[in-house]
C-alpha cells in the first residue's frame, strides 16, 4: 500500500525536496528520478513481488547501500513510484465535450496506466501518496466533473465511483490474461476440455436457467467472460448511475 513509510519523509522525496536526501554515502552520479525509473522497469517486468531495494541495485548496476543514500526503504520507493506512474499516464484534453464523453475519456486513461503498468493495480491507495503526479491527476479528473451543478463532495464520489469501477475491470481483467498464461490455453480451449467433463457431472435440466443463461452469453461473447463487453458494460451503468445526481437540466 502507499504511505508506508514516514508520512513526512514521504512527501519531501514526492516534492524532491532536497533536505530530505542525505547528503553523505555513495552517491555514484544517481539520481533519485533514475531510482525510481530503474523500479517502475523492474516492476513492470517482474511485478511487485520480485520488487526490493536490493533488486532494483542489481538493475541499476550498484550497490542497496547506494539506494538507500536516495529512499529510505521500499514503502517509499513505491510511493514514489505510483506518484511517476500517475505523472506519466495519459491525461486526455477533454474541454468542450460532454460530460459523459469527459468521464469516458477518463475512465480510458487510467485503464491504460493499468494496462501499461499491471503492478498498480495491487497497489491501495487508501491513503494516498500526496505527490505532483497524484495531485495533478486528481485535478484533471475532477475537472470532468466541474460545473455540471454538483456538490464539490458530489464531485469526489462521482469520481470515486468511476475509478472503483475502472480498476475492478482491470483487476479482473489481468487476472484473465495470468490465467491464459499460466495454463497456456485459451478460454475457448479451456470450455473445450471443461464442457463435456460438466456435460457428464451434471445431469440434463438440473440448472435451467443457469443453462440457458450461461449458453447465451457464452455464444454472444465468445467465452464466459469478455473484458471489452464487461467493460464497456459497466461503464455504461456507472455513467447512468452519475447522470442520477446531476441536475436536470445538465
């Protein structure tokens, strides 16, 4: 999660303050930025379970003790980290559009920083690491939402609302692609060997309606699940569900 580490600590190295690096040990010509870049590659690669001071020296070519002249430890290496992913995602220019149009382009972007960066979506957020990257995003997203009548606390829980959405989608959805990889088989493939296993377990009528249901959807999708259609699915629903509090005439 973030904010592990010395909430004080922590956002100095966000804001690069400079009293808040040391000054002595084995610098080597580093930078906090090449640090912080070094973990995003190798959690991007590996995930954030190979993720380690010592892993992120080995990629760098250098010493743990030289990082640790840069962050304290890894909680506030990996604040540092979400707040350059959030730097660095897509920020669509959406002045002029429609409302629903602004919040779908929202939606999109932080689907691609999760897509890009698979390892932020292990990653709590409770309590957010307050950095530029965090903050500027913020900004931008609530700007989707500015003058359509709304409450600046209406504002925040449109937003919530939509971001929960977005990241269980990708959460599920990178949970469909390790287990393709893990069992080398297609969805497909998979109901091609798990059907008539079933066919023969369960007996004829005895679940109709999950029959008939999971027949339909199955034939309609592909497969028995379809992350395009859940998707854009529920992203329909959720901005329905937003149009409810706007004001009528919006």
């Amino acid at each position: 999660m973030t904010n592990g580490g010395d909430p004080a600590r922590t956002l100095a190295l966000l804001w690069r303050d400079e009293g808040a690096i040391p000054r002595r040990g084995p610098r080597r010509g580093l930078s906090l930025d090449q640090v912080v870049d070094a973990a995003i590659a190798v959690a991007d690669a590996e995930g954030l379970a190979v993720l380690s001071i010592r892993r992120v020296a080995q990629a760098l070519d250098t010493s743990p003790m030289t990082l640790y002249t840069h962050v304290p430890g890894k909680a506030e290496l990996l604040d540092l980290m979400i707040d350059s992913a959030y730097a660095r995602m897509p920020r669509t220019g959406t002045a002029g559009r429609p409302w629903r149009e602004k919040l779908t382009a929202v939606a999109a972007d932080n689907r691609t920083l999760f897509r890009d960066h698979p390892w932020t979506i292990a990653v709590s957020t409770q309590r957010p690491a307050l950095g530029p990257g965090a903050l500027g995003k913020y900004e931008h997203e609530l700007s989707a939402l500015d003058g359509l009548g709304l409450t600046d606390v209406q504002m925040d829980d449109c937003l919530t609302y939509l971001l929960l959405f977005v990241h269980a989608a990708a959460r599920t959805e990178h949970e469909a692609r390790v287990a393709r990889e893990a069992t080398a088989m297609t969805d497909e493939q998979w109901w091609a060997a798990a059907g008539p296993v079933l066919g023969r377990l369960v007996g004829p009528g005895e679940f109709p309606l999950a029959s008939r249901v999971g027949a339909a959807a199955g034939a309609a999708h592909g497969s028995a699940y379809d992350p395009e259609h859940v998707y854009e699915f529920g992203l329909g629903r959720v901005l329905d569900g937003v149009a409810l509090v706007l004001p009528r005439h919006t």
